[in-house]
C-alpha cells in the first residue's frame, strides 16, 4: 500500500462511507435475538434465569443487555462494575466458572438481592470472546437440569456463549463497518508495515454519523412497509432534494 | 570450522547434568516426606487474601497496573493488596494445601481495564521470570490472537530458565495463550477429587486434568465455595509441582512432565496403551 496522500485520502472515504452504509445493513431485532438466545439457554438449563451482559466501550461496566426467567425484567438495562463478582471474574480471566451457592460470597448476594430482588443459589458464568476482543458474559442462574456434572453443564453452556458472540460481533461489525473493514484487513495482512498501516487507517476511521444513520434505517423501513409506501417515500425525498438544491442557487 | 554453538558441547565446556531420575518414579520417590518447603510459587489472578485461613501467608507480590506512560504500558506496585474476586484465594488455598511450607507470591493482573489485560499478564509472567519463581499458577488466559507472540516467547523465556508455566485451559474451542503451548503445564478438571491425583492426557492441549470440579475452595471473607472450573484443577497440579520441587529442586520443566506423567493414574508399564 503506498502513502501517497491521495490513496489515503480514497481510503478514508472508504472508511466513512463504510460507516455510513453499516448500520443500515445491520439485522434488525438484534436485541431481540439475544433474548432468544437468553430464553433458549434457560430452557436448556431448566434454569431460573438466563442473562447476558456485555462490556461498557470504557471496560468499566457490564451492561445487562438480555435476560429470561426470573427477575429478568429488573435485570435488562442494569449496569454493575466489571471488577468484582463472578460474572466480573469470568470476563476478566477468560475463563468459565460455575458456583454452586453464591450466596455464601457476601458481596455478590448483597449486590444481586439490591438490583434484580432475585437471589440464586447457583450460577455458571461463561466469557464471551473470541481471538480479536472480549464482549461479556453469559450467565444461567439455579439450573436444574443439566449434563449432570459440572463440567457437562459448562460444555453445554459453551454452545450459547459461541453463538451469543457471534451475534455480538455480528451486530459490531455492521455497527461500526469503517473500522471492522480495516481490521479484518490488518488480520490478514503479511507485512508488518502493512499491518500497521492498516491498524491507524481502523482505529482513525470515522464513526457512523447519527443523523445519517436514522434516516437510513427510516428509508428501509419504509422501503419493507410495501411498493406504495416505497413510492410515496421515494416521492417525497425527490421533492425534498429539488427543494434543498432550489435554495441552494 | 564450526557451527554456531557447538562450541558448547565441547567437552572442556560441556557441564556434566545430574540426571537425578530413578529407573522407576514412584510417588515415595517423588514427594515422600516434602512439604514443598522454600519452593516460589506466584499465583498470576484475582489477588490473594493473606488472611484467609487456608492460606496462611503471603511471601510478598505485586499488583500490575495499567499506565500509558510506563514502558510497555504497564509497571508493578509491589507491596500486600486484596484478592478483589476471591478466586486468587481459592488458587493459593489448594496450593498451600498440596505444599504447605512453599513460599506464595500474589500477582494481581485482573481487576484492571480488560484492555491492558494482556500486557498486565504479560509482565507478571515476565516479573515471576525474572525474580527466580519456580512455579507460576496461571488459571486465566487470553484468546486474543494478538498476544500469541509475546506469551510465545514468555513461555520460552520460562521453559529456558527452569519456570513452570501452569496453566488452565478454557471452556470455549479455539487457541487460547499460554494455555496451548507445548513447554507450558495446561490443565483442565476431571471429575476427581483427591488432590494427589491426576491423569496425563497423550493428545494435549489438555495435557493434564486434576480436580476442579463441585469443590469446596476458600473465598472471600474467610469462607469457602462449591465450585467448578478448569481454574481450579491448574492449581492442583501447581501445588504437586512445589511439592516435588522441594524435594528435586534441579528438576527441569520436561523432566517434571516426565515424573507427573509417570505418577499419572492412568499410566500404566504393561499392557497396551490406549
């Protein structure tokens, strides 16, 4: 790859429109996909509840991002420090847990009972992750069926953390598509000096512009809603546009 | 002419090696009478509580921080700290309990920005390294591709200078560092429960398995859990580690592969192989 300005120049273009076009490719309901997949574990488990949670951008904190079962509607949206607790632990050693009564750690049976009114005796927490990031954890609450062992029952576990990944990484690579694009392409690169290059370009491009990105996803919609519909907006936007450039002259 | 460094095995320069190994490795031979007594053993975790009574004491350590401006971006606060989790606690209690006498060292890499985790961990590896630490008990790893250069060369740098790496395989499928490299002791639970007794795995990455699962561990607040992990087998196999150390002190990490594997329950000196 050549530093010439004007290669740099088109590849940053390629980064912004990348960011643009991303979350309008996005699957929709993607949040909903995560409750499906909360909802599928603790059936699976026979559990009280299933939840996952996933890293704030500053690493700090876990954001409740799913939850089924028990307490799960006081569990969405809740937010607890990444440092402490066994969902904490799981998420910063890469490694699953499970505990059979929680609640002899009095700090995490304080902390729960505080925020979800849902005490459990047993948990298994799981790390979601792959080679290039960490998103969170998977958590199944008071399971009662199971491989039997625990061991069983982590494997088990592991088949929804792969999956819920996928769909994390998924959802951020249409979320912020410039910089996924020059990652990828870092990944595979040979040379170092390629690498590198390619690494500035991801962590330099822009993110996707807020505005752009609701009037997209209105577009879309409407686009879905039906061919009159489609027309009608297609109209409307026409007029729109001869009207911008009529103030433009 | 010679090649590069067969000058060292001239035999003016060519040490002699104590090979210090039975025809048969025995359990009596191994660790009979030793408490693991004066062997350095740095649990890389949560941190540990000195005050836990399965613990004992703690022999010194450090918490490695993340610092932008220090080189390498992270530095060591040497000094006492807690165990932020618990679960560096339950490491040390199932090591005191196989190697009583050994000396603990606490090296606290979790609790920081996950984002400088790979480089905290990095440097307490380094750290046990470089202050002569035997045995290092590592229940945590990284997937992070990016990583596999620098905890390839750690676990060089550790196989060279006689420390053992132990380290505890994770649940989900795929390449995890240091876990996966062959001079490194990985371990993952079997469904055992005596301490003393483990099993070789011939098709590693999984080379050993000890107990680790539905154990009672110490935690916070000087009680214990019932847990399950691969976290909690390494320990086990750290603990025979020290306790053999004590005793061999001059043996290297493939001879103390050698030995474990020997001690193994599933080995066997007739018969066919599985």
């Amino acid at each position: 790859m050549s530093d010439a300005p004007g290669d740099r120049d088109v590849l940053r273009a390629l980064a912004g429109l990348a960011s643009d076009a991303g979350p309008v490719l996005r699957l929709r309901g993607d949040r909903e996909f995560l409750t499906a997949i909360a909802e599928t574990a603790r059936l699976a488990f026979d559990a009280a509840a299933c939840s996952i949670a996933v890293l704030s951008e500053n690493e700090r904190e876990l954001e409740f991002r799913a939850a089924a079962g028990a307490g799960a509607d006081a569990t969405v949206g809740l937010r607890i420090p990444s440092d402490r607790g066994i969902a904490g632990w799981a998420v910063m050693s890469g490694q699953a847990i499970a505990i059979a009564d929680v609640s002899r750690d009095p700090r995490f049976a304080a902390e729960v009972a505080a925020t979800t009114g849902y005490v459990p005796t047993a948990i298994m927490a799981m790390p979601l992750e792959n080679e290039r990031r960490t998103f969170g954890v998977i958590e199944v609450l008071d399971r009662r069926r199971g491989g039997g062992e625990g061991m069983d029952d982590l494997e088990l576990l592991a088949c929804f953390a792969r999956l819920t990944t996928l769909a994390l990484e998924t959802a951020r690579v249409f979320s912020n598509l410039g910089r996924v694009l020059f990652e990828s392409a870092a990944l595979a690169a040979d040379g170092d000096d390629l690498r590198h290059a390619l690494e500035r370009l991801a962590a330099d491009a822009p993110k996707p512009r807020a505005e752009l990105t609701q009037l997209t996803l209105l577009l879309h919609e409407l686009a879905e809603a039906g061919p009159d519909e489609l027309l009608a907006a297609t109209r409307v936007a026409n007029a729109v546009l001869i009207y911008a450039r009529t103030r433009r002259r | 002419m010679r090649p590069a460094w067969s000058w060292q095995f001239e035999a003016t320069t060519l040490p002699p090696v104590l090979v210090g190994m039975p025809a048969e490795i025995t359990r009596e031979w191994a660790w009979e009478g030793s408490s693991g007594a004066g062997v350095s053993v740095a649990v890389i975790d949560s941190g540990i509580d000195a005050s836990h009574p399965a613990v004992g004491s703690v022999d010194g350590g450090a918490v490695i921080v993340v610092d932008p401006d220090a080189p390498g971006g992270t530095r060591a606060v040497e000094g006492p700290h807690e165990d932020l989790f618990g679960h560096g606690t339950a490491c040390a209690a199932i090591i005191r309990h196989a190697a009583p006498d050994a000396r603990l060292f606490s090296l606290r890499v979790l609790g920081e920005r996950l984002t400088g985790k790979g480089a905290a961990f990095a440097h307490a590896i380094r750290w046990a390294i470089e202050h002569g630490v035997r045995v290092v008990n590592m229940s945590l790893s990284t997937s992070r591709a990016d990583y596999f250069g620098v905890f390839h060369e750690l676990a060089d740098a550790a196989y060279f200078s006689g420390t053992m790496l132990v380290c505890a395989l994770n649940n989900v499928r795929g390449p995890t560092y240091p876990s996966q490299f062959a001079s490194v002791f990985s371990v993952a639970a079997h469904s055992g429960a005596d301490p003393f007794r483990f099993d070789y795995n011939p098709k590693p990455p999984a080379e050993f398995g000890a107990p680790g699962i539905d154990l009672e561990v110490a935690w916070l607040g000087s009680k214990t859990i019932r847990a399950t992990g691969n976290s909690f087998a390494a320990p086990h196999i750290t603990g025979v580690i020290a306790r053999i150390l004590a005793k061999h002190p001059r043996l290297t990490p493939f001879q103390m592969k050698t030995v474990l594997m020997a001690l193994a329950d599933n080995a066997t000196r007739s018969g066919a192989e599985g």
